[in-house]
C-alpha cells in the first residue's frame, strides 16, 4: 500500500473530504459511489463499479430484474431458453 502523506480529521458527522488530487487521480466525481472495506483495522475506499452476478466482470453491466449481467453471461443465460 502507498502512503499519501495526506491527513485528514473526522468531523462531528463522521465526514471526511477526499482531496481533489486524490478524486482526480482516482475518478472519483461527485454522487460517485464508494465501496467500504475492512480489513483488520484497516478501512479501505474502492470506486463503486458493479459488476456481473455471474462471472465478476464489470465492463458493460446492465441491471435486469435488479440484478447486474455482463452481456457474456446474458448471451449464455439466453442460449440456454
């Protein structure tokens, strides 16, 4: 893992303001979603991309029924009607 040398505080909502470096690095826009992780005490930031129910690829989801197929897995889940 690379450190930043960036330090934030909490404030008294429990926010924290990524900084703009950091957001365009990472494109990160705003109403983007961000996945939340822990490991040990760690708490880790991931870029929310959904991704496929089936096969984990998130390259061209879309939602069907309120879940989230790759265009590989419909054609293959189509295949089998």
């Amino acid at each position: 893992m690379k450190s930043t040398g960036i330090v934030r505080k909490v404030d008294e909502l429990g926010r924290i303001v990524l900084p703009i470096e950091l957001r365009r690095t990472l494109d990160i826009n705003e109403k983007d979603s961000l996945e939340i992780f822990v490991d040990g005490s760690q708490i880790i930031l991931k870029k929310y991309e959904p991704a496929c129910i089936f096969c984990d690829n998130a390259k061209d989801v879309i939602t069907f029924k309120g879940r989230n197929v790759c265009p590989d897995c419909l054609r293959t889940l189509s295949n089998l009607l």
